[in-house]
C-alpha cells in the first residue's frame, strides 16, 4: 500500500493521467466531429407539398429535394383527387427534415372498391334503401310496375341493366329500384277471370 500511494505521487503517474485526458478529450472531440458531419447538424430540407401530385411527378420531386419515399396503398378513393395522385403524406408539407428522410405517401386509387349488391328483392323500399346505403350504394330512382306488393322491391338497375343480389357494383354507384304500385297485374287478373 506503501509503493502505491507514493506512486500517486510520482511524476510519472500525472504524466499517464494527463495523457489519458488528453487522448479522452481528443476522443470526444474527433466523435462530436463525426456525428455532426455524418447526421448533417443543423441542415434541414423543407418537405414539399406533394397533393395532388402524379406518382411520377412526386418521384422527380422527391429526387430533387433530396429525400427518399414509400408509397402506402390507399383502398379508399377520393373523387376530388385524380386518379393515382397524392392524397396525404407524412410528414406533412413545410415540415423541417434531415436529408434523405423517407416520406410517406397514400395514393388515390383509380375508383371507387366493388360492393356486393344485397338482397333486397321482395323487401319494403324503405328497408331496401337502408340496406344499400349500408354497403355504400344510393337509391338514384324508384319506378313503378302493376304488381300487388306497394312498395315492395320487385327488381333492380343500374345504368339501365338488370342488376341481381352478389353482383358487384363499384362503392357510390346509383340503383334504380322497380316497385310494385299495390295493383294486380293485368295478366294475373285475366288468368283469375278465366278459371
């Protein structure tokens, strides 16, 4: 124990412990160095506001700012956008990033997804439109055949063709229901006549 504390005192031992400081302090001044070269201290690129944008023209602009992306799928399509152009980001535009950030982007998809059409035959209008307003389809008219159940759905249209329940019909689209008018058919009340 003797040897050691007179070896703290010796002027060999503040030669290595001034050292060591010296090499710890260059060490952690080569490293702040480093980092702040590597991760671009204080250097940021404003995100652009890419909406409404093709992906192509999004592509080019992300090259430029210097950034990288990702495009997420989007299934839910927006009307006032076109066709497979930017519907969000994130982050956001005018957000201060690193360089070589990754944004991501949702795209519009081309159109509206398929809905199956429910069966609706042989139910009340009203409940018939609650039923399609649940998958997503609109009653655009209500037109009137002799049959005997007022109101009762008989068929189904849209744009003009016979439409059957399970067939698919883009989200939004517009059906024409064929009611009856509560009268008996002309043809059923002929045959109850002859017999």
């Amino acid at each position: 124990m003797k040897h050691f504390l007179s070896f703290l005192k010796s002027k060999t031992f503040f030669i290595q412990l001034g050292l060591a400081v010296v090499v710890a302090v260059l060490l952690v001044f080569i490293t702040l160095k480093w980092l702040k070269s590597s991760t671009n201290h204080g250097e940021f690129v404003e995100v652009p506001d890419f909406s409404r944008m093709s992906v192509m023209e999004m592509r080019d602009a992300v090259e430029d700012a210097g950034l990288r992306y990702q495009v997420l799928d989007s299934s839910n399509y927006n009307p006032d956008f076109p066709r497979f152009s930017i519907l969000e980001q994130d982050p956001p535009a005018g957000n201060k990033v690193k360089a070589n950030r990754k944004i991501y982007f949702t795209v519009n998809p081309s159109g509206y997804k398929k809905v199956s059409v429910p069966d609706i035959i042989q139910v009340t209008q009203r409940n018939a439109r609650t039923m399609l307003q649940a998958v997503g389809l609109e009653v655009q008219r209500v037109t009137y055949i002799d049959e005997l159940g007022r109101d009762m759905v008989y068929r189904m249209k849209h744009k003009g063709k016979h439409v059957k329940p399970g067939d698919k019909l883009p989200k939004t689209s517009k059906i024409e229901l064929i009611c009856g008018n509560g009268t008996i058919p002309g043809s059923a009340r002929v045959q109850a006549e002859s017999q």
